[in-house]
C-alpha cells in the first residue's frame, strides 16, 4: 500500500478518483461513506485536503453538501481555499456567445451528445453518441485555431474548451501557497489527461503525483486507500 508522506498535503480529482464516472456528469451518485472519509483525513491533515476538479464549485457543494474543503473547481479557474472562504475567480475572455450557439445546434444534431456551460468554457460529450467524437474535435479545433484565450482538453468522452492557462498544476500550485496547505508535501490523485498537470506540480513540489488506473485500479480502489488510511 501506498504509504502517505508525512505532512502531506492531498490534492483530489473528483470524477473517476473520487466517485465512479457515470454516463452524464448529472447521473453520477456519491457512494455512503465517502464524506465522512473525507472529513476525517480532512480534519488529521490540519485541513489540508482539496477536491481538485472539472466541476464548477458549485456541484461539489451540491454532491458533497457536508464535506467542508477547499475546492479548485472548473480546472483551477475557480479556487476556494477554505471552506468559508469567497470563491477567487482568474481574470480570462469569455466565450463567445455565437460559439456557444453553434455548439447547441451541433449537440443537437447528435441524439446523446451533450453541452455542459462552465462559467468561461464548454464541454461537448459525445459518451452517449461516440460518432460525434471526430465532428465535435474538428469544430473546436478549427475554432481555436485563431483564439489564444482557451484552448482544447480531451477528458473522458468528451472534448473541453478551458481558458488558456489555467490547468490543475495552477490550481495546485495556488493553493500550496497559502495556509493549510505551505509547507507541506502534496499529494495529488486522478485519472484524467487534464490531472497529468495537477501530478506534475505535486511532484516539483516534492511530492506525489499518482494515476488511479495505475495505482488504485478505479475510484473505488481509491476509496479504500483514503478509507484505509
Ligand atoms: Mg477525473
């Protein structure tokens, strides 16, 4: 077993890491267990423990109403470091809004394809309908081509446009800067092309960078680890 650092610090993706992927990210469903999992190597951490994910903030509250961390939502863009603390937004352009319309009335063409909003990004999943993988890649590519403010992230299923410059290694790196987390070792966990930046960063920290398929197996091996600890 993996054996955790002594003051370490635990950065943790959500989706895939955290509770198993289901088909939309609205079907997913918190397993018993985990908030008081969480809670507790919350409080042994001296609070440094962050959810790390995708997700706006405000879904994590919605899926873990009684689990009080700091959370980095929307891939870094979106950062409170403490429970109680206001939420800090990066600065970055908009999407604009005819991209948006013509995502609509592609996802639209495509029964089981999906347009999820961020507050200054969009996801295209095409889980429910994998022929609409290669269309959606080539608009946004295309899109993109000309537009340095975001840029285009692969996930599960699914194609994001990010704001450029924001990634999980920031997310990390921001909250390693401020109190629980300084001074500690970080330990970052997930399963996603977009948590390579967020392990990356634990790693200059000198700290852990680990992969849930290598490591844990699936989520709930990762379950198990936190619960074992
Ligand atoms: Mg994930």
């Amino acid at each position: 077993m993996i054996a955790l650092p002594d003051r370490a610090a635990l950065f943790l993706d959500l989706d895939g890491t955290l509770i198993d992927l289901a088909a939309t990210p609205d079907a997913v469903t918190v397993p018993e267990g985990l908030a008081d999992v969480l809670t507790s190597l919350r409080n042994r951490l001296g609070g440094a423990l962050a959810i790390v994910t995708g997700r706006p903030i405000e879904q994590v509250d919605a899926l873990l109403p009684n689990v009080a961390t700091a959370v980095a939502g929307e891939h870094g863009g979106v950062i409170r470091s403490n429970p109680g603390a206001a939420m800090q937004r990066a600065a970055g352009h908009a999407i604009p809004q005819n991209w948006l319309d013509t995502a609509a009335a592609l996802v639209a063409r495509y029964p089981g394809a999906l347009l999820e909003r961020k507050t200054r990004g969009y996801v295209l999943h095409f889980r429910g309908n994998p022929a609409a993988g290669s269309v959606f890649e080539d608009d946004l590519r295309h899109r993109l081509q000309h537009w340095p403010h975001h840029c285009l992230s692969a996930a599960h299923m699914a194609w994001e446009v990010k704001p450029a410059g924001i990634d999980k290694g920031v997310a990390v790196d921001t909250l390693m800067a401020l109190p629980p987390f300084a001074g500690r070792v970080p330990v970052f966990i997930g399963d996603d092309v977009t948590d390579e930046d967020g392990m990356r960063a634990a790693r200059a920290f000198g700290g852990l960078g680990l992969q849930v398929q290598e490591h844990f197996g699936d989520a709930s091996g990762v379950r198990s680890w936190l619960a074992a600890l």
